[in-house]
C-alpha cells in the first residue's frame, strides 16, 4: 500500500531492507502467502485515527450516532484499501452491511444491534476474502483474528519506513506541540470565562482515571481489530483453496445412502400424520391421547422440532456429498427423495410455528420468544434454498444465499421493532383476556414506551413503562427509539417526563404464568 489515496490505490513493492519474520512467514506458508506489499501507511494511520476517535466517543454513551460514525469510517477506510475480485457481491454486502448498522439509531435494543454488527461482521468477511463455499465463508472471522498476527511482518516494514522518513518526526513534534499549547490556553480560558468552560465540558470528554484507562482499551481494541481488517482487505487468504473439503467418496450401492435417508422421511411422515390427527380430532383429542392441555402439547415440541430443522439440514448436505449421481437414475433418485425430506421440513417448521403462536396466544409474549420465531422462519428459508438447490443439484451459490437471507430476517426483525411488537401484542392480549405481565413490560426497552402509553391507561401504563433511561446526555448519544421514548413520557406524564414505582397501582397487572 503506497501513500496515493483513493479507491484505486495498491500497494507498492518496498525498498527497504526490512527482514523477514521467519517464524511467521514459516506458520503461514503457502496457506496465506504475501506478495510485494510495500508499507502500510494509510491502514495504520487510519487505524490509530479511527481508535482515537473511538476511544473519544464511545465511553460513557449507550448506542446511538457515536457508534454509527465511527462503524461508517471503518467501513470506509476497508473499502477504500480492499482487493476483492467479486464487485456485486461487495456491493450487495456493503448495502446490507449500512442498512443493518443502522439499527443502532433506529432502536434502542442494544441485542439487536449485537446481532446485527455480528452478521455485519460475517459479510464484511465474506466479501472481503470472496468466500463461496460454506466452509470458506464461516471461516472469514478466523481469518479476521489471524490477520493480527499475519500482519506483524507488514506493520513492522511500515514503522520502519515511517522511522526513515525525515518528515515523519517533525509533524509528530509540531502535532504534540500544538496539543500542549491547546491543553494549556484553553484550560486558562475554560476557568476564565464560564461560556468558554461550558464549551469545553461539552466538548472535552472525561480524563479521570479510570476514564483514561478505559478510553486507551478502547483506542487498543477498535484501532487493533481494524488495523487486522486493513491487513484482511490489503491481502486477502485464498479460503476456497485453503478450507477447501477433499473429494467426497461417494458410496458404490444406491441402498446404502437410501435406507437411513428413506427412515428419515418415514419418521417425518408419522410426524405429519400425527399433526393431521390433532387437527381433525382437535383439543378432545388431544386430551384424551395425551391427558395434556391443549397449551401444554404445543408448547411440548417446539424445541424438538426446531432441533428436527437444523438436522435435517445436516442430513441433506451429508447425502448430497456421499450419494452417486453419475447416472440420470441415480440424480432423480436423489432429487425425490431429498425433495420429500425438504417437504416434509417444511411441514415440521409450519407446525413449529403454529405452536409458538398458540403458545404465546395462552400464555403471553417475549421478546425472546419471537426471535426464536425468526430463527425457526429462517431454517424454512434455508429449507426452501436447498430445494431450488436441488433442482439442479447445484448449490455454489447457497452459502452467500444463506447469509443474505440472514441479514433479510435480521433486517425484517429491526424494522418490527420487538420489543414494541411484544408490547403490542400483550396489550392486545390484556384487553381480550385481562391479563397482563407488568412486570415483563416495564423489563422491556425504550422502543416499547410509545406502544405502553398509547395502548394502556394512565395508571397502568405506569406501571408498565421500561425503567431504563431514554436519553443520551448529548447529540452523539442520540438515538431514535430513545427519543421517542422520551416524547411518549412527556405526552403520557402531562409534562413531567418520568414516573415512579411508588405511583404504580397495586394489583395492576397479571404476571405470565408460563416462564420463558
């Protein structure tokens, strides 16, 4: 990487007599071989820039537009240094990559902001190494930790060249200068002037001790994880060559493979005829087989059957490796009956959610409870891909399918909003049944607080409102769901903007009676 900016800037071969790193060079070998890379000027200093400003902003603020600047220059300094071969694909993932970061001003959920920055994580991978097959693919966040090792031989080349440069220490001595002389007038101002002092304190972040030593973890981690994906995007490892599975060996008897698939989908079948018998002889039936409620059966199985899903999945990708296909018959005989399998997942994943409604329908809603919705929705999604798979039986495009569908749900479930989904739905609930767990709702986020005060009455709605704070102290700390919280309470409070446990009815509300 040479000093030239902009998108089409590579790397230079070096002149300087730096030495090897034998004990590096000799883990990686050939796995991961580098190649005339000059130094890195731009990803270090970028690296340090973007850690600086992390380090500024981050602390002491909850997710809102601090987190999101400093993902957007992250994401910007990796583009710009980034090789990849694969341009739509490194579009479509860079598009998915904003539209789920976005998620941290869009809603206070901090575990939906978790979720996504780690599928933003696994896209960021996957693009930048061009990864397609499954294996590659998962193992993209291996090589984002390696590359801290792999990029020691670099970074050391870097120093060096920047240690020669005779303009290098003269600006760092004119920088520290300058700094000195902005510490020091400026404190002399701030104490003067009590306008300029309340500038300051807005501006200047905490430099207390325990501050400092977290604001300089901070600095380490950000500026170290992406100065690793500098390294990631300068020089990608081959992992389609690298993890690349060996030749499957193919069984020699059809039987051998059609047997256990055959029992597999037998199994599902009884499955099917079992959920048919429970929908033509109903609740009485279920009672009288089972001597469980109705709630009870359903609520029995969902575990298994999403366990069913992700098996079946497994057992689909063992048998298209091990089954013969050189043959027209051989192919259709896999087609049928891998197709009859899907099939019948698919009514597995039906029921499975069919359950979890009528379970939450008795028992009321949870956030959890709905993201294990999504990831059952997910696996029919996965279910159906390798079915069009099947059709041809190639599937070199499913691994990034699969993952594009996994931002899709995750997306899907950002603009739901859960937590004032779940709060909507346990209003609705309470208004049909009289039922209502205020204790669940005030455990719930910002995002739920509109939905609590439009849906409920004052009183109650109290007594349901989310104890968490809803505001940031500033603009840096903004986000969506919060402010909105925050208006909801001003409207609902005729001004006052909070409320108190102590004003809370006794009695108000009806906890679940089911756990989880």
């Amino acid at each position: 990487m040479s000093d030239t900016s902009g998108p089409t800037a590579r790397p230079t071969p070096t002149t300087d007599a730096v030495p090897p790193a034998p004990m590096i060079e000799g883990f990686f070998g050939s796995i991961w071989p580098e190649h005339g890379l000059g130094p890195a000027r731009l990803a270090l200093f970028g690296s340090v820039g973007i850690g600086l400003v992390a380090a500024a902003v981050l602390p002491d603020r909850p997710i809102g537009l601090g987190v999101l600047f400093v993902l957007l220059l992250s994401g910007a300094l990796v583009l710009i240094l980034s090789r990849v071969r694969s341009h739509r694909w490194t579009i479509a993932a860079t598009l998915l990559s904003l539209a789920l970061g976005a998620n941290v001003v869009t809603r206070a959920a901090e575990w939906l902001a978790v979720l996504a920055l780690c599928v933003v994580g696994l896209l960021v991978t996957t693009a930048l190494t061009s990864a397609r097959r499954l294996v590659a693919l998962l193992a993209g966040p291996v090589a984002w930790v390696l590359a801290g090792l792999r990029g020691l031989p670099l970074l050391r080349r870097t120093l060096a060249a920047l240690s020669s440069n005779r303009l290098v220490w003269p600006v760092a001595r004119t920088v520290v200068v300058s700094v000195i002389a902005l510490v020091v007038f400026g404190a002399l101002f701030a104490s003067a002037d009590p306008v300029v002092g309340n500038w300051a304190a807005n501006l200047v972040p905490d430099l207390g001790w325990d501050s400092l030593v977290l604001r300089v973890f901070v600095l380490v981690v950000v500026g170290g994880v992406l100065l690793a994906a500098c390294y990631l995007s300068i020089n990608p490892p081959p992992l389609d060559n690298v993890v690349r599975l060996a030749e499957p060996r193919r069984v020699s008897r059809a039987w051998e493979w059609i047997v256990p698939v055959g029992v597999v989908v037998l199994t599902f079948l009884v499955f099917v005829i079992a959920q048919a018998s429970v929908m033509w002889g109903g609740h009485d039936y279920v009672r009288r087989t089972t001597g469980l409620t109705y709630a009870d059966y359903v609520h029995q199985g969902f575990g298994q059957l999403t366990l069913a899903t992700l098996l079946t999945l497994v057992t689909v990708a063992v048998t298209v490796r091990k089954a013969p296909r050189d043959t027209p018959r051989q192919r259709v005989w896999l087609r049928l009956t891998l197709g009859a399998l899907c099939v019948l997942t698919l009514v597995v994943v039906a029921s499975a959610l069919f359950r979890m409604s009528v379970y939450q329908q008795a028992f009321g809603f949870t956030v959890l409870r709905l993201v294990v919705d999504a990831f059952e929705i997910w696996l029919g999604v996965l279910v159906v891909l390798v079915l069009v798979a099947g059709t041809r039986l190639r599937g070199s495009w499913l691994p990034r399918a699969a993952l594009v569908s996994a931002a899709t749900v995750l997306l899907a479930l950002g603009w739901m909003n859960p937590d004032a989904w779940v709060a909507q739905h346990n209003i609705d609930r309470y208004h049909a049944t009289g039922k209502l767990d205020t204790a669940y709702l005030s455990s719930l986020g910002p995002d739920a607080t509109p939905t609590i005060v439009a849906g409920l009455a004052p009183d109650l709605a109290r007594c349901s409102l989310p104890r968490q704070p809803v505001l940031g102290a500033d603009l840096l700390s903004w986000n969506l769901g919060r402010a909105r919280a925050f208006e909801a309470r001003v409207a609902g409070s005729d001004g006052t903007g909070t409320t108190s446990l102590e004003e809370c009815p006794r009695g108000g509300g009806m906890p679940l009676t089911r756990p989880g």
